[in-house]
C-alpha cells in the first residue's frame, strides 16, 4: 500500500494532539511536515507543544513554525478551553528544537509538496492561516495537492459565537481562500466532532492503551468546554477519520462560503447544500461506535508504534 503523503498545520491544542498522535502513526500516512499555527494558544505554546509530543512519540517529523496571527483580524485564544499552555493535564518532558527546520511555513510547505513524487493531502486541524498563505504565495502548488480536510465550521450553532466555529472564526479570511482553493474540501463540522464524543466506557479503554492513552486520557480529562457540557469532545480527530474512514461518516456535497462582513456573524460558514455548485464535502453524519472503535484502535497502534 502506497502511503497518503500528509502535511498537517495544527494548533495544539488536546484534540491536536490525538489527531497528530493518530496520524503519525497510521498505517495509512505518511506525515511530511507538521507546521504548528497561532490557534487554541499562542504559536510559542503551540510549536512547544507539537516538539514536546514528537519528543514523547519518538517520531521525527520536521516541524516548521506557522502564522503567529490571523491574516487581518487581531487573534482570538481559546485558552479558556484547552488551558494556558494548550495542553492542561498533561506535562510533557520538554524538547529541544531539533526537529524544527527554519524557513517560512508557506515556502516549506510548497518545496515539500513539489518534491513529493505523489500529490500530497493537506490536513487543517486549526485556523487556516498557513494554508491559506501558501495558496496565495503559489497557486500552481494546487496542482500537487490532492485533497485538503479540516476541522471547522458550524452547520447550527457555532462555539465561538451563535453563527462560526472558532477555527474558522479564528482566521475567517483565510478560511474564505482555502474554501476557494479550488481543490476537493472534506469538512468535519463542529456536529460531527459533537456527536463523536466519547463515552466514560471508550475513554477508560483509552487509558489501557499504554503509554500513549494514557497522555490522552489525562489531556481529555481535563477539556473545559465553554457551555459547560461534560461529554468528552475530540473534534479534531474526526477530520483524520473522514480522510481515512469516510465509510464511516455521510458526506454531502454543499458549497461553503464564509461570511466576512458581518458585524455579529463574521466567520459563520455558511453552508448551502442546495447550491448546483460545490466547493467542499461536509460530513453530516458519523456511525459513533465505528468512528470509537477506530478511534480507540489507533491509539493502540500509536502506542505499539511508539519505540
Ligand atoms: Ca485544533
């Protein structure tokens, strides 16, 4: 089985961190690149965070620092959420920074993607920022890309305000240039990530899975979301399940815009699923014990993997 080569831009974040765990380690995947972004904290925590996870995993990815702000709009933190470093519950042994490679995100990205012998899939697990400068920088890197999934957006009600989604909302320009990429979109909206929540049952078999579960279920433990529900979100990892399980979810094709003028609903992804025209597939609905039962497994393969 040939490889998916995947480059991922990520603001860890504690559902960053199980999709990246997820990904490093699937079977599936090649990782080429991790570029931490400004996002759930700020990108000194967020770069931190990704060193010290590939230092705990023992994998070596190149890490390539990403945006420290949003395109235009003043950066928003999700703090509150995730803690002041963006992992709360968990304390990493820190790494030094010998997986960073120096040099611009966007110009990383495309020299990787141009040299990747098979076209590469973006995965977006935070706001778009270095996506969306990459496809600005050069546009002619879409032609080497095969796919792009993210975590983000809303097709109710948003968690940043009544309309958006925080990733979204946390760089809605950029969102905007990603949706307009003209490259195939896979979404995994906030209801997926709402509706794949774990039961107590799934994270105590979390906690079994050595090492590695263990991090997570101390991580996710400690998620604080802002309407106070206790279910145990992992949205991020859901966009990881779409690329690799999208048997497991509905898709349906709907054309995305998002809204940048608004006064009080900037950032709203403004789905229409009854449009002739399609910009992105957004998953509408997840089986939750297959996307668990997987979930689950590849967090074992992780902690096998993990020498
Ligand atoms: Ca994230």
């Amino acid at each position: 089985m040939s490889k998916k080569p995947l480059i991922i831009s990520t603001d860890p974040g504690i559902d960053d961190i199980a999709a990246m765990t997820i990904s490093l380690f699937a079977a599936e995947l090649d990782v080429k690149m991790i570029v931490p972004t400004w996002g759930n904290v700020s990108l000194a925590h967020t770069l931190q965070n990704t060193l010290d996870l590939e230092n705990f995993l023992h994998t070596k990815v190149p890490v390539v620092k990403g945006a420290n702000q949003p395109l235009v709009r003043p950066a928003i933190s999700a703090a509150s959420v995730h803690g002041e470093t963006g992992i709360a519950g968990f304390e990493f042994e820190k790494a030094n920074d010998d997986l960073l490679e120096p040099g611009l995100a966007a110009t990383k990205m495309y020299e990787a993607i141009k040299n990747s012998p098979e076209k590469v899939t973006l995965l977006g697990v935070g706001p778009l920022t270095d996506f969306a400068l990459l496809f600005k920088q050069y546009p002619d890197v879409v032609e080497n890309i095969a796919e792009v999934y993210i975590m983000g957006g809303n097709i109710g009600h948003g968690n940043h305000s009544p309309f958006a989604e925080y990733n979204i909302a946390g760089d809605p320009e950029a969102a905007q240039i990603v949706f307009h990429s003209g490259l195939p979109v896979y979404v995994a909206p906030l209801e997926i990530g709402d509706k794949a929540h774990l039961t107590q049952d799934q994270m105590d078999k979390i906690k079994e899975c050595g090492e590695v579960g263990k991090m997570l279920y101390s991580m996710f433990s400690n998620i604080h979301e802002p309407d106070g529900d206790t279910r145990i979100k992992i949205y991020d990892p859901t966009a990881v399940g779409i690329m690799l399980h999208p048997e497991f979810f509905t898709l349906k094709p709907a054309n995305v815009e998002i809204e940048l003028a608004g006064r009080y609903t900037y950032g709203a992804s403004v789905m229409d699923f009854l449009s002739k025209k399609h910009n992105a597939q957004i998953a509408t609905d997840v089986d939750t014990e297959k996307f668990a039962a997987w979930f689950i497994d590849s967090i074992k393969t992780a902690n096998n993997g993990r020498k």
